[in-house]
C-alpha cells in the first residue's frame, strides 16, 4: 500500500499554521518546517515581564479571518476596551493634542466603499470631498492600519476601506488577552492534535519533492527559496517603539498623529496581563520614507510622549526601539488591486501565502486568507476530500 503524499508548509507564521490546519482538517499528512526556534513568525510576543507583539498587533471581527478562528475556538479570552478610556483618546493635529477628530475625517468616513476609486490616489480624491488638509489628516490617521509613510499616494478604494474598518464604531478592532503569542499557542496545540508535525529550527534551502509545497514566508525569503525575482511587492518601513513607565493617572489612553503618519496607544489599559503591577506598556508605530532613519522616527514618538504622557522620562522602566521593514503588507498604488500581487498557484504544486500575496483582507488578514486559498488547492493537487476542495 502506497503512503499518501505529505503536504509541506515552509513558515510556521499565522500564514502557515492556518495552511497546515486547513489542509489537516481535509484529510492530508502536514509537516511544518520552522527556521526559528518557536513557531509564530511575526506574531510571537515576547516572554518576561513586558509581554510585547513586534508591533502592534489587532484583529478586525468583519472579517473571515475571525470566524475562522471562533469557529475552532482559537482567540480565546480577549482584552476588552474599557469604555473610560475613549475619553481619553488624542489627536496630534496642528502640533497640538485634541480631544476630537476633524469632522472631514467624520465626512470621510461616512462615504461608501465603493464610492473611492481604484485609479485615483486617496488625497486626491479625498480632497475633493473635505479639501486638502482634512484629506491629509484622514490619510495619516489610516496608516494604523497600513504602516505606510504616504498613504495618500496610495489607491483611494485600498486607503479608504482601512480607514473604515479601523475607525468603525462599535469598533472592529480587538486584542487578545496576553498578546497574540497566546493565540499562536491554541493554533499550535490544534495543529497537534490533527496530526501535524512541526518541526522547529529546521531552515529549509530546497523544496521538499514528497507532495505539495506551501511557502509561508516572507516574500523575500520566497523569493531566494524559489529562485523567482518576479516575486516583489511594496510594503512599508516602520520605527516601532516600545516603553514601559510607571502609571500614572490622567495619561492618555492613544494619540492618533494626524500631521503625519504614526500613533501610540497604552495597550495595558486593556490587558494590564501585558506588564508588571504598577506599570504600563506603550507600543507605537511610525512609518518612514526610504530616507528617513529610525532615529526620526523615535524623535516624532518622543514628541507625542512628550504632549500625552507627561514625566514619561522619570517613569521609564524599560525602552525598546525597533525597525520593521518588508514586514507590514503590501500596498497597493493608484490602478491596483490585491490581485495584482504575485500570484498564490506558482505552478508545479508550490503555493504561496502570506500578507504580501494575491488576497484580499486587511494586514493579517491577507495571511490568512491566502493560507486558506494554498492549503485548498493543495488538498485539491492531492485529491483529498472534495468538501475541502
């Protein structure tokens, strides 16, 4: 009797472990191969007393990527939003701190989808409905959900649509208790109880040959696995900053930077599980142009600190400064869509996944999405069981 084909998934990310659950719950024999020690990719949190993503991390509930999850029970408890605290939001607008928003952000986001074009840029076409700087002020307030340096260079229809999801109200956004490391525990732990093997500190330089091949990677590292230079798309570049203080009351809650893009937010007035008792954890996202270093990016953080958390120096208790690049997601420019990313099916069964590939969604939901898509025709490459397929 002959042994069934095993599907291989390269990336043990959000975008492989959905792919190799997917494909174990259709039946196929899956091994994950790891390059890291611990599975999670980019949605690891850090162990010790400061509990922290690499970046700010968040799930959208509209999206499929949610019930997928609920479904199998894999969120778990989440860190709910406490209704005090949107008092205690900020916009960085005219070098000040605001207690409102612009009411052309508002006007903005009263506006269908489909009403913001694929081929227009979104400061054009926003501009045309609120004038140029409250256009400019709506751009910068979406980068919380692009990570770009110029969102308003972006398509409108790719602009607009993140900025409704992640200012709607009652708002789309969630966190997970205990940081999104706890969520990749119950995927692994599922993953296992199906049959998955995932093997950890296995850096993988050729394909394997025994059946399909699922590449979650980054698309960089795709692109030299597969030896294939058409595999490129534009993503963002990122001064991330992480800060931890003593608490102290009267700070604020986020400041949402409308002058330019970037914000920080006090992730422990949700979780208080994310530092030690006594303090608060501050996480924060700065997007940079080609020319900009990290250090401009901590000086535009450090300003906000200055205006919305007062002392914040004395208060220091730990400090971390980071860059992110090719680690956002992609963007996409005035005249394109997700589907003119690189392709999922690259032939000869090999499939990619991952947040910068031919998907819709918004930031992991593009992972996820794509995983689900790879591990289908995977299964389907097998012929497994047709309900998967």
């Amino acid at each position: 009797m002959s042994i069934q084909p095993r599907i291989s998934v390269i990336g043990a990310g959000i975008a492989g472990l959905t792919a190799a659950i997917t494909a174990a719950e259709c039946g196929s024999r899956v091994t994950v191969f790891e390059s890291r020690l611990t599975p999670g990719g980019n949605a690891r949190t850090a162990n010790g007393p400061y509990r922290t993503n690499q970046g700010p991390h968040a799930l959208y509930s509209s999206g499929p990527h949610w019930t997928w999850l609920t479904q199998r029970d894999l969120i778990g408890p989440l860190a709910p939003f406490p209704p005090h605290e949107a008092a205690r939001l900020r916009f960085h607008r005219g070098g000040v701190l605001r207690r409102t928003p612009p009411l052309a952000l508002l006007r903005l986001l009263s506006r269908k989808p489909a009403d913001a074009p694929v081929d227009t840029d979104f400061l054009t076409w926003a501009a045309g409905h609120v004038g140029e700087t409250g256009a400019r002020a709506a751009a910068h307030y979406s980068a919380v959900a692009l990570f770009h340096h110029d969102p308003g260079s972006l398509s409108a229809a790719f602009v607009h649509q993140r900025l409704r999801r992640a200012a709607a109200f009652p708002p789309e956004v969630h966190h997970v208790r205990g940081g999104w490391g706890a969520m990749i525990e119950r995927m692994v732990a599922r993953a296992w109880d199906l049959g998955v093997r995932i093997e950890t500190g296995a850096r993988v330089d050729t394909l394997p040959e025994d059946g399909p091949v699922i590449v979650a990677t980054s698309l960089s590292s795709a692109r030299r696995l597969l030896d294939d230079l058409t595999l490129h798309a534009e993503c963002g570049r990122t001064a991330l900053f992480d800060l931890a203080l003593r608490t102290r009351r009267g700070d604020a809650f986020a400041v949402s930077d409308l002058d330019a893009p970037g914000r920080i937010e006090r992730f422990t007035a949700q979780d208080p599980t994310l530092a030690p008792a006594g303090e608060q954890l501050l996480q924060g996202h700065f997007p940079l142009s080609p020319a900009q270093s990290r250090a401009e990016g901590t000086a535009r953080a450090e300003h906000l600190l200055d205006l919305g958390f007062p002392g914040w120096r004395e208060r220091t208790t730990w400090r971390r400064d980071s860059l992110s690049n090719g680690r956002t997601g992609a963007v996409d420019r005035p005249g394109t869509t997700w589907r003119d990313r690189p392709r999922i099916d690259r032939g000869n069964g090999v499939y990619l996944a991952g947040d910068q590939v031919a998907a819709p969604g918004v930031l992991s939901e593009v992972s996820f999405t794509s995983a689900l898509e790879a591990a289908t025709l995977a299964v389907r490459a097998l012929k497994l069981d047709p309900k998967c397929a």
